[in-house]
C-alpha cells in the first residue's frame, strides 16, 4: 500500500514542528516552512511511523497523509495476477 503525503500550503505557517519531529522525512526552507509546502511526496514504508508522527505535530492541520488510489488499485491489480498465476 502506497501512502502520500503531502501540505496544503494555505495553512501552513511554519511552526516547524513536522521536520523537527521527523527530520529524516520533512526539511526546512530559508524561511522555517517545510520545503514539501504545497507538494506532496509517496512516503518509503519504513518511513510512514515519522509520517505520521508529523502529521499529528502540526498545530496547523496542514499535513494530509492518505492512501494513493491508483497505486492501490495496481497493487491490488498485481496481487490478483500473482493470485490467477497460482
Ligand atoms: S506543515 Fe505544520 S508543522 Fe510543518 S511547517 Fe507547516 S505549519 Fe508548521
């Protein structure tokens, strides 16, 4: 399963709790705001605990950690295959 994570720029104000609660996950810009702002990124499985952790420090809200559909429905995809293959 695929996980995205990604910022809505509109409610990020830089507090800075996300890459200073995971900081090899989430990094900082010259100005304090997370370099993700406004983008998104597929979290590395042994990464998602850190993506997490961040998703809950932002007093902001502004982190949104889901699922990716389509990499879900290949996955699923693949698994059937191997399933048929059998
Ligand atoms: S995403 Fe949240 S915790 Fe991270 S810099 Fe923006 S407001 Fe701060």
């Amino acid at each position: 399963m695929t996980f995205i994570l990604s910022i809505d720029p509109a409610k990020c104000t830089g507090h800075g709790r996300c890459y200073t609660t995971s900081p090899d996950l989430l990094h900082d810009d010259e100005d304090g705001f997370v370099t993700l702002r406004g983008g998104a990124m597929v979290v590395p499985p042994d990464r998602l605990a850190e993506a997490r952790q961040a998703t809950g420090a932002c007093p902001e809200r502004a982190i949104s950690l889901g699922r990716q559909r389509g990499a879900d429905r290949a996955d699923r995809k693949d698994s059937d295959d191997h399933l048929h293959r059998s």
